[in-house]
C-alpha cells in the first residue's frame, strides 16, 4: 500500500473514531509499528491528527490556528510544485476577454506567470508589486495596478487606498489566495490588514474561486476573512485526501484537484 493509500485510511478512522492506536493501525493497514509511526509523524506535520501516547486523535480544526506571520518571500519557495500546478489547473476557468482579479499571496504569482504565456486578451487587476513586475509589457495583458500603501514584506499595495478602484470596476474571477481554510472556519488569514483588499475584490467579482494548495485545507489561521459561502469553488493539489475533499463538497463547495506536474 502506497503511503498516500495508508494516510487516506488513517485520516478516515479518526473521522469515524475520534482516536485510534497504533497497534490497531498496524492490523488495519497491514504494515509495521515504524511504518506507522512515520505515517504519524508525517501527518501531524501536515497538520492532519495530533499524536499521543500509543497512537493519534483527530485533531479539531478549531484548536488549528497558524499565528506565526511568514513573509511573501518565505512563503515563495514553499510547495513551490504543487502552486504551479494549481496554477495551470486554473486557467482553465479562464476565457480570452475576461477581467480577473489577482491578490498578494504567492500562488497569484504562480497563476499569473501561466496567464502570461496562455492569453492574449485578459485584464489583470492586482495589489501585488510581484505580480505586477511578472506581467508588465505582457503582450496582450491589460494590467491594472491598485496603488495604495506598499508592504515590503508582503511585496503588495494595502491600506483603503488600494481598495477604492474596485468600486468603479467589474472584474469576471477573483482568485483568492489564503493562509488556511477549513469547513469550520471558512477562510482565514494571518493578519487583520491583509483581508481589506480581498474583500473588495470579492465584491467587485462575479465568482471568487480560491487557489489553495493542500497543506492549507483543514487549518485555520487567527483572521477569518468569510465563510465558505462566499467562494465559488476550491483549486488544490494532488496531495490531497478524498476525505478532505468530500468534506468541503458536503458543506457545498466545488473541489477541482491539480493534476501533479510530472
């Protein structure tokens, strides 16, 4: 069985249980106590199960919240294949002549690095600095920039400035990066400022679909932005469990998964 088979099977006992032991998780999955206690390591490290003595727990989205502020430059360089990939996943839900709105987080740069090379009639309206200087002279890319306060550590525009051009505008897609969503939780993010310009481009949209890769499903940060009613749909990586997956699409919420970048 296939590491990824043996988290599905583990991440669908605590859903039923609650709690489960390790020696039981060795008759279930056939395999041995070190195996298992890998398995454990890993997904606790996922932010999947909390581990305790003799076994794991599930663990509760509400107790999951990620407090700890990490740069865009950071955040750059992590699940750097799995944002590629949710990145050529959604351009497909891209027409030639439409408008979209791009954020500040670092799956957008990823995203806005495939429009570039796929079309040649879009608007990109963006408050990220990083997304701006990808796109600037694109062929047939209209860039709209917002202006505003610039967050070096964000490498993007806030403050209410950087939100007055989306009252004169109507923007086809936002795509909404985020720092956790849960079905509990709906969206969060790691600081207040960081949300003011989402939410405009929210309302400016016809659609908001978020772009999510999979460490991020399930965990909550301290900020919540909306809940899941907002959002159109969720694009997300092939590292993520059909359980995971079944979850949101039982609270509404269409899942497009990734194919994995070969």
């Amino acid at each position: 069985m296939l590491s990824e088979q043996r988290y599905e099977e583990i991440y669908n006992l605590l859903e039923r249980e609650g709690s489960v032991r390790t020696i039981a998780l060795c008759d279930a999955l056939q395999t041995s106590r070190e195996t298992v206690r890998r398995d454990l390591e890993t997904m606790e490290a996922k932010g999947m199960l909390r581990r305790i003595r003799g076994g794991a727990m599930k663990l509760e989205a509400p107790q999951n919240k990620n407090t700890t502020y990490t740069s865009f430059s950071q955040r750059r360089d992590e699940h750097i294949y799995d944002k590629e990939a949710i990145a050529l996943e959604a351009v497909n839900y891209i027409r030639e002549g439409q408008a979209i709105a791009l954020d500040s987080g670092t799956t957008s740069l990823s995203l806005a690095r495939a429009v570039k090379t796929r079309f040649r009639s879009l608007t990109v309206v963006t408050n990220s600095f990083a997304v701006a200087k990808e796109l600037a002279g694109a062929e047939g890319i209209t860039l709209v920039l917002t202006g505003g306060v610039y967050r070096a550590d964000e490498e993007a525009f806030v403050s209410d400035v950087a939100t007055l051009i989306f009252s004169k505008i109507n923007v086809d897609i936002f795509f909404l990066t985020t720092c956790g969503i849960s079905v509990e939780r709906g969206i969060t993010y790691q600081r207040m400022d960081e949300i003011s310009v989402q939410n405009k481009m929210m309302e400016a949209a016809d659609q908001t679909i978020v772009l999510a890769d999979s460490s991020k499903l399930g965990n909550n940060s301290l900020v919540k932005m909306c809940g899941l009613d907002e959002i159109s749909m969720i694009i997300t990586d092939s590292g993520v469990l059909a359980g995971q997956v079944s979850a949101f699409e039982r609270a509404g919420v269409k899942v497009a998964v990734a194919r994995e970048i070969s």
